[in-house]
C-alpha cells in the first residue's frame, strides 16, 4: 500500500481536488494530476456503476495517480459503487459522510491510502480511531456537502493537535496565500473544490461556472433545504454550502417548515431546474471562496495560480 505522506510530498503543487459529485468527473481527475496535484472522482449519491467506470475509466486511462471520494451513508443503497471505483486502481480513496469501517479493509486491499473528511474533532477522533490514513479537515467554509458548525482555520489547529497522520485542509482555499496559509499551519496539502468546479474540465454546466465566477464571498448560503426538496437522504448533520438564490431566500431559514409542505410538484420542479440550469431554483454547490474564482480557467491554470505559494511561504520567513 502506499505512502499518503510520500504521495503528497511528491506533488509539485500540493493540491488535492475535493471530489466533488458532478463536477469531479475523470477529465478534471487527469488533468488536475498531469498538472502537479491529485484529481479526484466524485462519487454521489444517485451514480450508476456504469458512470463510474466511464468517469474513473477517464481518469485512470491517463496514466496518472488518481483518487475516488465515495459517500459512506449512501454506499449501503449501492454497493457496487464501491466495487467498481476500486477496479480502476486508484491511489487514493475518500470515505466520507458516514462510517468508513465496513469499507476500509476493501480500500487497502485494493492497494489505496484512505483519508475521511471531517468538519468537528469529535469526527477526527472517530476516523482516526476508525483506522484511515489521513483527514481532510473541512471548514464550513466549504462548498458542497459537510458540516457547518467550525471555520476551517480553527479546526485545522485542533485535529493537527490529535495526530501526526496527514492532513488536508479545505474550505476556503483558492489562492497561492491560502494553499501558503494552511501549509504553514501544519496540513500536507489543501483539498481544494470551488476554483476546480469553474475551470473547463469541470462536468459542471457552463451557467454553473458562470455563476461561480461572478458570484462573491458573500453570496453563498449552507443549508439542507435543496436536498429535503430533492428527498435525498443525507443526514441531517451535512448541510451543503451553495450559492443563494430564490429557492434559498425563500427557505433555507425554514428547513421545517418545506419538510413538512413538501409536495412532488416541488420536488419535480426542482429536479427540472437542475436538467434547465434554472439558477433561480437549482442548487449551484460553491464555497465563500467563489469570490476569489474571477475568470474562466483551465484545472492546469489553476494550478499555476497557486505555484507562488512558495513566495508567500518565504516572505513570511522573516519572523524566524
């Protein structure tokens, strides 16, 4: 099995993309790692096991390392996904969301290195009990799915303090002075998913990287309510960071209260807007950092843009 601590060393930018379902697809996966970091493939929680073997078929065909981030409360519904994801090789796979005991003895056999993302201590404490390799501490910063009670920075002091397993810092990280920041706190690397959801490689929908890049700091919104709309079941702990919109002025303050009005004439609507890229409606998954994402890039010129982070790191020498 190999080395988490060597496989991020080895990067030459020390960027993880956060797999993020239905943006991280097989495309962005190769050209993220051809690039100097590690692409990942997400796995949500409605993939079939033929989109999984094609998108990790994409990434795996590139002769590159790669990795796979799976959701453990969904897994239990399909449990091919797991299978099929770890046919493809790859070198890293993220069990997150859920419990990852039933499935880590299955990732290492395939020869992977497991990481878990947590967004509390009490989280840390149970994954590492759990026995992965490493954790991606996620603030609630992030976009997509994870908990929001805990800014990143913080977290990232406390679970530093639990263990000398790697760890990687997302949520909020989409400059060379972030990736920088976070380095020089302790992480091995920064999980990053908002700048890599924008760029051409992403499966997102181009109206959905247009509003990234002209959305600001500001203008994003943690909430369940687009998925008690959509009735997926996560746990009620993952709410999902997403840039407001109607729906979400409307009722991401009421999350009772849609649950209880809920009718399938919402839910069709909303999964309709979703097949439309009507923003008004349709979850667009983006963390406060979508206000550092200003132009339209390449996964390669994203990560160019964070090579100066050696800089940042030299500048602040000056207190040694």
């Amino acid at each position: 099995m190999p080395d988490l601590a060597a496989i991020l060393a080895d990067l030459r930018v020390p960027v993880v993309v956060a797999p993020m379902a239905g943006a991280a697809g097989g495309r962005l996966a190769a050209a993220v790692s051809a690039g100097g970091g590690l692409g990942m493939v997400g796995v949500g929680n409605v993939a079939t096991v033929d989109q999984v073997r094609a998108e990790c078929g994409t990434a795996a065909e590139s002769g590159q390392r790669f990795g796979i981030g799976l959701m453990c409360w969904s897994l239990p519904q399909n449990p091919a996904l797991l299978d099929v994801a770890l046919e493809s090789g790859p070198t890293v796979v993220s069990l997150s969301f859920g419990d990852p005991r039933p499935y880590l003895d299955a990732a290492h056999d395939a020869g992977a290195v497991v990481v878990a993302q947590v967004g509390t201590r009490t989280e840390a404490v149970d994954a590492l009990d759990a026995g992965v390799d490493g954790l991606v501490v996620r603030g609630s910063e992030g976009g997509g799915h994870g908990r929001g009670v805990v800014s990143t920075l913080p977290l990232l002091q406390q679970v530093l303090d639990l263990t000398d397993r790697p760890v990687l810092a997302g949520g909020g990280v989409a400059t060379a002075r972030g990736l920088a920041a976070v380095l020089a706190a302790g992480a091995s690397a920064a999980w990053v998913g908002t700048p890599f959801a924008a760029c051409a490689e992403s499966l997102f929908r181009p109206e959905l990287k247009d509003a990234v890049i002209a959305a600001d700091t500001d203008q994003t919104v943690y909430t369940r309510v687009f998925d008690i709309a959509q009735r997926f079941d996560w746990p009620e702990i993952y709410g999902g960071r997403a840039l407001a919109n109607a729906f979400t002025d409307r009722w991401a303050a009421h999350p009772d209260v849609l649950s209880e009005s809920l009718d399938d004439d919402l839910t069709a609507q909303i999964k309709q807007a979703r097949v439309d890229a009507d923003l008004s409606l349709a979850p667009v998954y983006a963390g406060e950092s979508a206000g550092l994402v200003d132009r339209a890039r390449t996964a390669a010129e994203v990560l160019a843009d964070f090579e100066p982070f050696r800089d940042h790191l030299r500048a602040a020498q000056r207190w040694t």
